[in-house]
C-alpha cells in the first residue's frame, strides 16, 4: 500500500493556503424582506444595478428585475425555501453572464454555465454577460451562405440562410424537436475537411432546452452522441423541474454563447426549444413581481423579451469576421391556433416559419411540413444556385397539386390533364418524404428533386418512390460520381450536368426492378 | 405612499424646521432620546401602533412622557405627527432624521463590531484609517458579536468592510472547493 507521510499533506495544505490572502473586504449588501415563489424583496443594496447577480446565503443566487424606491426585486435561482426573512444578500457587482469558449462544446450545461453532465468542470477565461444588445444595422450584411438542414423540404422550398431566424411551429407531437435535432446532425458536414476544401465553413451549434423533461433533453443528447454531433453542439438545459428565473433566461444565455462564436468569426446555429416555456416562465415571475398583467396575462413586454432575443441573431459584415448567428425559435401551438398571442408574435419577428401540422404527421407525411404556409423571407438569396433552379418547378408543382387536391377522390372522372398534376404531386410529395436522423446532402436533393419535377417518377408507383429514389442515388454514386463531385463544387447546375442526370437516370430506370 | 417616502418627508422638514431655527443640537439629543425611551419600551411601541387609542389621548400621554426632558419644539412635532395619525412611523422617523442630520453635518455613522471588546487605542486607530477613507468625521457605535470569531467588521449604510475571522473561513471554504481540483 502506498504511504503517503503527513508531512506531505502539510506541504501541499500550505502550498494551497500560500495563495489566500486575507483582506478587508468590501462589498454591498441588503436584507430580505419577503421571500417567497422564487421571488425576494430586498431592503437596502443601495447601488445594486439592474439585473445584477446577487448572492443570497445557501449559495443560491439571484438576479435583481425590479428597483424600486426602497427595496428591490429579485427573482431566485435556487430553492427559495433555503432563504429566511432577515438574511443578508450581497451584491456581486456583475450583471448575470455566462462563462463562454470553445470548451463548452460537446457539453451539457444550466443558463449560468454550469456543466450538468458529470464530466468535470469547464476551463474557460471569459465571461459574457447574457443580456447583450443587438447589434446594429452598420455592423450587419445581408444574408448570403446557406445553411443546409439536410430535409430537402426545407433546403428546397423553405431555404434558411446562415444569420436568419426562422420559425419552427406547430402543436405538440409533430416533430419540430425532430427538425432542429436533424439540423444539428447535418451541420456535422460542415466540420469535416471536404467541407472545409469546398469553402464551406463549419456550424457550431448551441441547443436551449426550456421547459422540457429532464427524460427528453437525456434523450437528445444521446441522439446527437449517437451520431457524432456532440462535439460542435453545447446543450443549455432549463428543464421543467428548474425555477421559472432559470427558464427565463436559458435562451438568452444561448444567444450569449452563439454570439462568442459568432464574433471570432465563425458560424452558430442557436435552436430555441421551446418559446412559448419560455413566455410562460417569464408570466409567472412577471406576476409574482407584481407586473400588471396584460392580453392572456402575459406581461407588456412579452414582445420585447422575444425580439430582443431573436434580434441578437445575425449576419456580421465582412469587417467584423463575417460570422453569424442562425437562431431556429421554436414555438408549440395549441390546436393549430397560430392567432394565439405568442405565436403572433414570433411569427411577426422571425424572418419566416416551418409551420408542421398533425393531421399531415398522421397522414405519413414526415417531416409533416405544410409547404403552402412555410415560408422563408430571406433565405432564397443564401440558396445555391442548383437548388434554386430544381426548387422553382417544384414549388409550382406542388401548389398545383394543392389547389386539385380536394378533386382526388373523383379519380378518373377527371381529365387527363388533371390527373397528371395529380399523379405528378402525389410522387412529388412522398419524395418529400424523409426518416428522422437521416439527413441529405444538398446535392442529392438536386439530383432527385430534379427526377421528380421533370417527370422521371412519372411511371414509378407511389409507394416505389422512396425506394427509387434510394437506388437511383446509389447508382449516380457508384457509376456518376461526377455529378454530385460538379453540383458540390460548381453549387450550379450546367446544361452538361443536366443531359448527365438524364442520362443517368434513362439508364437506370431501363434497370428499375417495379414491385 | 411607502412608509420610508412618508418617514423621509416628516424627517426633512423636522430637520429643515430645527436648522432654520439654530437649535439643531438640541433637537438631536431629544431624537436620540425619544429613541432610546421607544425601543426600550415595548409597551410603548405597541401603544404608538395602536390605532384604538384616540389621538387626544395619545398626546397628552406622550406630554407627560417626555415633556419633563425634551425641548417644547419637539414636543410640537410629536403632537403634530399625533395630528396627522403618523405615530406608528415614529422611530422611522426619527432614525431617517438622524441619517439626514449627519448628511447635512457630514458625520459618517459606523456601526462597528467586534469579536471582542475593542481597546481604547485600536478604537483610536480604527476611526482615524475610517476618517482618511471617508474623508469625514466619524461618529462610531462599537458592539460585541461573537460569532465573528475574530477581527472585525464595519457596516456604514449598505456597505460593509469584512475583516472578520468568520468571513475569511468562508472565503477559504470556497477557494479550497474551487480550487480542490488543482490538488491532483
């Protein structure tokens, strides 16, 4: 057994305690007043500055809201039952930040930037405070590099651009989490060094749980483990358990950490998850905190709490670096209800929305993306131009469709031409069609948005799509890897290109085994 | 209107009323009485809360209190604050009084404490360091806490100068935690 001598102990003891210096110190402090649902009246604490972090006894902290003539608001992080009436409360002299760097990536942590996860603790020697200012219109350039989810619904119709905020919404139960966790599985592209050779720079991604189970964030993380997405993603988790405070501010540290990314000059998408958590997190505080309530009891300023956040998203002008920060709010609707206050709201902010419906997630639809209503507003300039050339038709031959789409069950009373278009969307839409953690290169989306708006899938039966689709891919693959090496390289879609693919695809459909 | 905006307004025209009228000294050694004579009372706390005892009767109880020992001035303002039915927020009053006393006078009130009885000498050394920080004459309250451990601790309004034993432990405890990792 190895001896380890007391006066060895001594040694280090004295080595740690050489360090301390003990003087007078200096600092401010109040007494509690009132203590009680997460929230703290304070007397005195004089000087404290406007969401200051403040230190009750029991090492919970607090983050001051309210300043009022003579006491003080501050909403708790911690367990409001370990706090007493009388009990002193100090100031920090530092408004709430979080400790960023490179470090947290691959980490799960709370919205002050402490790692859950149980693998030690995070080096990092900066702190950023979570409330920033948005940045100006100087310091911003339009959108222009896109950022690729790997669901061909959304980089075809829906493109996001990277700095964009774009909405996620729908009603519970039909995969929005699914789509931002796919988004984040596909940025794993962007970190390898093909990626890297094409000029395509990696997306560093930060996912903000509010308000969900403890269960569902374990779940996400061991998704994104699974398929290597841990190390470029950091999980800022306010679960449904943690005090409302908490919840409120999760998304802002968020925002704080894909703002360190953004302002060396790299690119961060920040996922949101949920908004409307967040808005009900923030109506309890703002009612304990004597606010006066408003439309659906939500404070005046649930709309402001929204934009400042989203605002924070953007695009840097090449002087400053040229980073971004995409955001992907995500909002849940009840019953479809977007006219309710929250959802207007966001709506009204983001530069567009992926609206998700029930009845199309039970139809088979999946991703159960309602193109009709999706829409993003900025997003086409960031779109490569291949895509931009296949998605035109695509989007025509689905509105088509939709609008015959209530005469389908006429069948073949219809006219022929009707029922081309018919035909036509119905492959269209099941070509749409996408498993979960299963993203796809933008150039395979081309290819086969390409065989399906020019009429390659025409004789295919519906249900036989998917599976051509997954074999055409292979073959172009094996025996056309050029294609897909020109569309990656070139982003455009040349009249060469063009007779390839339909050569390609000529001679595989002569091969096509129909079940 | 909160009780410290309503304490803040009778104290600054007290203070006002006494500057104005040269008796400033006096009025203080009667506040700093009243003072005293109220928080050693219990009874008389409650009987100033009280919202039963009719306002006559009220003021010719505090007459009789205080009218052997304070000025005739004082005893004015007790019955008008009587008068206008503020008597529960008296010692507020007052203690904000003597807070804008000493701003006006400029006085620095410390209230210092001490793990153990403070010689005469380190008292004297204690009010000078304070005299050169605040650059103001210093009126000190010295008090005994035990629970400091050692050292001493000074508290001016909101803020505190800690230089007790009690606080360095803790500032150990926590550098020792934080920096527990660093042992290995």
């Amino acid at each position: 057994m190895p001896e380890v001598r007391p006066d060895e102990i001594t040694e280090i003891l004295r080595r740690q305690l050489s360090g301390f210096e003990s003087e007078v110190d200096i600092y401010d402090v109040g007494t509690v007043l009132q203590v009680g649902d997460g929230i703290a009246r304070v007397y005195g604490l004089s000087k404290v500055m406007a969401s200051e972090l403040v230190e009750f006894p029991n090492d919970v902290f607090g983050m001051v809201l309210n300043l009022e003539e003579d006491s003080v608001g501050c909403v708790l992080f911690g367990d409001s039952t370990l706090i007493k009436e009388g009990d002193v409360v100090k100031r920090t002299n530092r408004v709430a930040s979080l400790p960023v760097g490179d470090n947290m990536l691959g980490r799960v942590i709370t919205p002050l930037g402490v790692p859950i996860d149980g693998k030690g603790p995070i080096k990092t020697d900066q702190f950023l405070p979570i409330e920033r200012k948005a940045l100006g219109v100087i310091q911003r350039q339009p959108v222009k590099e896109p950022l690729q989810t790997g669901i061909a619904a959304i980089d075809a119709m829906i493109p996001i651009g990277r700095g964009q905020r774009e909405l996620i919404i729908g009603d519970r139960q039909t995969g929005k989490t699914a789509v931002a966790i796919d988004t984040i599985i596909n940025q794993k592209y962007t970190h390898t060094e093909e990626a890297k050779a094409l000029g395509i720079k990696p997306v560093y991604c930060v996912y903000v749980a509010i308000g969900q189970k403890e269960s569902t964030v374990a779940q996400v993380v061991a998704k994104l483990e699974e398929y290597g997405a841990m190390p470029y993603t950091t999980i800022i988790s306010a679960s449904a358990s943690d005090p409302a405070p908490l919840q409120f501010i999760a998304p802002y540290a968020g925002a704080t950490l894909g703002e360190y990314f953004r302002d060396s000059g790299r690119h961060a998408l920040c996922i949101y998850d949920d908004l409307s958590k967040q808005a009900q997190a923030y109506r309890e505080l703002s009612l304990l905190l004597r606010r006066p309530p408003g439309r659906e009891a939500y404070p005046g300023d649930v709309f402001y709490l929204h934009s400042r956040l989203l605002e924070r998203a953007s695009k840097l002008s090449e002087d400053l670096g040229g980073g971004s920060l995409t955001a992907l709010p995500v909002i849940e609707t009840q019953q479809g209800d977007v006219s309710a206050y929250i959802p207007t709201n966001v709506i009204s902010i983001t530069d567009g929305q992926i609206y998700l419906e029930s009845n199309l997630f039970n139809a088979g639809v999946r991703p159960a993306i309602n193109v009709g209503i999706s829409v993003s507003r900025v997003g086409g300039n960031a779109q490569i131009k291949a895509m931009k050339k296949v998605a035109g038709s695509l989007k025509l031959d689905l509105a088509q469709y939709r609008e015959l789409e209530a005469f389908a069950k006429f069948g073949s009373d219809l006219d022929k031409a009707t029922q081309r278009t018919l035909a036509k969307g119905a492959r269209l839409v099941e070509l749409l069609k996408q498993g979960q953690y299963s993203p796809i290169p933008v150039e395979k989306q081309v290819v086969s948005i390409f065989l399906g708006t020019n009429g390659y899938l025409d004789s295919i039966a519906v249900y036989d799509v998917k599976r051509f689709e997954k074999e055409i891919l292979e073959f172009i693959e094996m025996k056309y890897n050029q294609i897909f090496q020109i569309i990656k390289k070139e982003k455009d879609l040349s009249s060469e290109t063009i007779e390839l693919i339909k050569k390609a695809a000529e001679e595989f459909l002569s091969m096509f085994k129909k079940s | 209107m909160s009780i410290s905006k309503v304490a803040n307004r009778y104290a600054d025209s007290f203070l006002a009323n006494a500057i104005e009228k040269g008796i400033l000294d006096e009025i203080t050694n009667d506040v700093n009485f009243i003072l005293n004579v109220i928080n050693s009372s219990d009874e008389l706390q409650r009987f100033l809360a009280s919202p039963i005892i009719k306002t006559e009767l009220k003021k010719s109880i505090l007459r009789e209190i205080f009218a052997d020992n304070t000025s005739a001035h004082t005893l004015k303002f007790l019955e008008f604050v009587v008068d206008k039915k503020r008597e529960d927020i008296l010692i507020q009053i007052f203690e904000k009084f003597i807070e804008l006393k000493d701003d006006y006078l400029g006085i620095v009130r410390l209230d210092i404490k001490s793990a153990f009885p403070l010689s005469e000498d380190l008292k004297e050394i204690l009010l000078k360091k304070f005299e050169s920080i605040f650059n103001k004459k210093i009126e000190a309250v010295f008090s005994q806490e035990d629970n400091l451990i050692g050292g001493f601790l000074v508290k001016y309004r909101d803020t505190v100068y800690d230089a007790s034993i009690k606080h360095q432990l803790e500032k150990l405890k926590q550098n020792l935690i934080s920096g527990s990792l660093s042992l290995n």
